[in-house]
C-alpha cells in the first residue's frame, strides 16, 4: 500500500502543470483562434485534433493511476484532468507547435457569431495563416528559450 502511495505522489507531481505555465484567466467568450502565418485550415484542424487527443490522454492514464491507487487519485486526478485543465492542455500544445492565440473583442465577437457559417469558415481559414491577423489581439504565444544557442552554447 505505502509503495502504491508513493507512486500516486510521484505521477501526480509530474503530472501537476507548473506554475506559470497554465493559461491566463481571461475570458474567451468573445470568440478566440490559434494563428499560425503560412499555415491552412486543415492543418490547423489537424493539430488542433492532435492537441485535444493530447489532452486527452491524461485522463485515461489518471483513470489508470485511480484504479491502482484503490481510488485515492480520484479527488487529485479529477481536478487535474477536468475541462479546464484540458483546454490549457491543448492550448499550451498548440503554442508549443509555433501557433499564437487570438482573442476577439466584445464587438469583433458578437460579428463574428452573427456571420453565417460559411462565411465564417472562410474567414476563419485566412485568419488561420495570416501574417497579421485583422481581427484580435495576441493573447498568448510561446517562446523556448531554451533553443536559443547563446544561452547553452559557449563562445
């Protein structure tokens, strides 16, 4: 039971998000987007699915960690893996994969719900790949920088 418990504790610090690496609260009821310039519809739809799948994921390994560790990992696990938890997840992925967040304004979001579908969709696939985007604001982006060489390699 006591090595059952230490391997819990274990898993759950590796899979608890570190600080400063979840999402800012910010409210994304007015419609947001991931940009990534050159970049097509489909292969936003495509790593975007990745993403969630990703996301995903966690749940069914703490689900694993809850039947072996006799249930004590569901009051943990559940907090980790629930919705919000997932859209972090998925939102961190994308960002690590070079794509920015956009967030839409008040008045750009009701614009945008108001649209036909169609129209919306096409819009969607050039603000998608677009250099600039014409509608909203960088909201989040990501940056290693750790790859940048002058910070690992010596002169």
């Amino acid at each position: 039971m006591a090595k059952n418990l230490c391997m819990l504790a274990a898993l759950l610090a590796v899979c608890a998000p570190a600080p400063g690496w979840a999402a800012p609260k910010i409210d994304r009821g007015n419609g947001s987007f991931f940009n990534k310039p050159g970049a097509t519809a489909e292969l936003a739809t495509r790593e975007m699915d990745s993403c969630r799948k990703l996301a995903r994921g966690a749940e069914s390994q703490i689900n694993t960690i809850d039947v072996l560790a006799g249930g004590l990992a569901a009051v943990f696990g559940g907090a980790l893996a629930d919705g919000e938890q997932k859209r972090i997840n998925t939102e961190n992925c994308m960002l690590i994969r070079g794509w920015n967040l956009y967030a839409m304004t008040r008045e750009e979001g009701r614009a945008w719900k108001a649209m036909p579908e169609t129209e919306r969709s096409a819009l969607l696939a050039v603000l998608v790949g677009a250099d600039k985007p014409t509608r909203g604001s960088l909201l989040r982006t990501w940056h290693n920088d750790y790859a940048e060489p002058a910070l690992w390699q010596k002169n």
